[in-house]
C-alpha cells in the first residue's frame, strides 16, 4: 500500500481533513460541554435586527420571478461567454463553434419569450 | 488553587511562567471581546473612526464587528436611544450569547443627554439593561472608546470563575432574560426594569 504513489497523497488529504475538521468538533464539544448557555424565548426567537418577527420565515417566492432570472442570463451571463467566444474565434474548430451557436440560440429563444411578455418595455 | 503574588514575580524573574486557570481563561476572553455591529446616533461615527487605521481598536482585540448578536460578546450602545428604538436594543442583547457586557457610549446613551428632556428619549440605557462601562462625552473621542475598552478588560479580568462575585453566565442560579418594553399609551410599559435599575427615590418637600 505504501508502495502505491497516490499514499502519500492520501496521507496529506486525511490530515488536511483532520485540520479542518478537529477545530470544529473542539468547538462543538466546547460548546456542549462549558459553554454558558441561558436559553429562554427572547434569545431563541428568529433574529431579525431586534424586531419581532411576523409570520414564518419560510415564504415561497412568486414564479414571475423567473422572467428576471432569463433577462439577467441573457444580458449578462451571455456576455461573460461571448467575449472569449469572440477572443478565440478564429482558432476554434466545428464542434466548439457548434456548442456556442446551441447555447446562444437558446438564449435567443429566453429573449424572444421575454419580448413577447412585454418584459422589455418600460413605463 | 490561590498562590502568592511575591512568589509569582519572582519566578517569573528566573524565567517561570506560574498561571492559573482562571487569569488564562479570563485572558482569553477579554483579548476577543467582539463588537456587535450597530450604531443609534452621532457617538457611532466616533465608534467607527475608532475602528479605522488612525485609533486602530484591532490592538485590543475587539476589531471584529459582528453583523449578528450570536457571535458578539459586547455592545456598544452608541448614541441616543430612543423610545421607538429601546425594545429593539433590550431584545438584541437579549439574543446576544453570554457573557455579554455593554458600554453605554455618551451622554445620550447614559442619560438621556441634551434630549433628556425629550417626550421620545430614554433617559439612560440601564433602565433595561445592564451597563458595564459608561464613557461621557457629547460625543467620547475614540480615545474614550479605547478607555472603556480597556477598562471592561479590567473588568473581565478581574471576575472570579466561581464563588461569589461571579459573572452572571457562570451562575446557574442566574437568570438570562431581560423584558423588552412594549410602546404604552404615554410611555414605555414597563418604565424600567427593576432588576437592574432601582428606581431612585424622589423626595418631595
């Protein structure tokens, strides 16, 4: 086994995991263990910057939502790919083209089901 | 376990180090006393300035402000406390974990100030709560801050781990919980709190 050239490797992995996690499970035990704990209801209730909370914190979001998260894809996650697209272009071959020309129709496709909302026009 | 002063300086002057649990634990936690980070008024640009290059608070150890009150061990109550604004300060320390200790920053924060005479100002935080330092000032210089600071290590180091004396989160006797005052028809229900404040006796003659 100690033959093998991944164990020292292996070795490094369970001590950077050792690292990590023991400081963990030492504070863990310390709070278990020392730590002064005074619960009552004030001091568990949900924070909210010293009010008092209304309702439940588990609220649903409306799906409308959705057609902000299209237009953010389309306006600016496209364009963190297009610029390389353009960079590398004339270096590229048949099939990196391709999945470019897939990936921008399909955002194509988000801002013509955004337009036809009515998303882009304001007031 | 109690051993003498004299005999501690003189080891520590051939080069040994005697301690006891208690002076390392209370070192350890006044060398971490983190802020929580909030700001009422004026005294919390000076609290700020405190924690900028020029005052440089991360000397003492307390440069970490805590946006929640779960992970702060101090609060600073810098400026006018308000009585819109006073429930929501008595319920923030009472979420914040224990120990926690409060520096009452100004002349608002300890009695109301220039606004003492104010329909909406609450004349002194310790009405609710328990104040550990006070700094004047309208408003302390980041000097003060540091004072206060320092005094409240004093303070930390100073508290035995057990008989009496103890800090309140070392007393399993003690309770946590601090009521929040509610909005009344005139004023703040209840006025004060009791058991922190004894109301002073008003003589009229």
């Amino acid at each position: 086994m100690a033959s093998n050239p991944y164990f020292s490797l292996a070795v490094l992995f369970v001590a950077a995991l050792g690292f990590g996690l023991t400081p963990l499970g030492l504070a863990w035990l310390w709070g278990k263990v020392f730590s002064p704990a005074k619960p009552n209801a004030i001091k568990n209730a949900i924070y909210e910057c010293g009010l008092e909370s209304k309702g439940d914190a588990w609220v649903q979001f409306r799906s409308a939502y959705y057609l902000y998260a299209i237009i953010f894809l389309i306006f600016d996650v496209e364009a963190v790919f297009l610029l390389p697209f353009a960079v590398a272009f004339t270096g590229l071959g048949v099939s990196a083209c391709l999945a470019m020309l897939v990936f921008v129709l399909l955002l194509v496709e988000g801002l013509a089901w955004a337009w036809a909302k009515g998303v882009l026009t304001w007031a | 376990m109690a051993f003498e002063e004299g005999l501690k300086i003189e080891l520590g002057k051939q080069g040994v180090i005697v301690t006891s649990l208690q002076e390392l634990y209370n070192w350890g936690r006044r060398s971490s006393v983190w802020p929580m980070q909030f700001g009422l008024a004026c005294c919390a640009i000076e609290m700020i300035a405190t924690t900028m290059a020029r005052y440089d608070m991360a000397r003492f150890g307390a440069e970490i402000f805590r946006p929640s009150p779960r992970q702060a061990d101090m609060m600073i109550i810098s400026g006018t406390v308000t009585k819109k604004m006073a429930p929501q300060v008595v319920r923030l320390y009472n979420q914040m974990a224990e120990p926690k200790y409060v520096i009452a920053m100004g002349a608002c924060a300890i009695s109301g100030g220039p606004f003492k005479q104010g329909y909406n100002v609450l004349k002194g935080i310790d009405r609710y709560i328990p104040v550990d330092v006070h700094i004047p000032g309208c408003p302390p210089r980041p000097e003060a801050l540091l004072q206060a600071l320092i005094t409240l290590q004093k303070k930390i180091d100073g508290q035995p781990l057990t008989g009496e004396g103890r800090p309140r989160f070392l007393d399993a006797e003690a309770q946590g919980e601090f009521p929040v005052p509610e909005q009344g028809e005139h004023d703040l229900e209840p006025p004060s709190n009791p058991a922190v404040w004894p109301v002073p006796l008003t003589i009229n003659k």
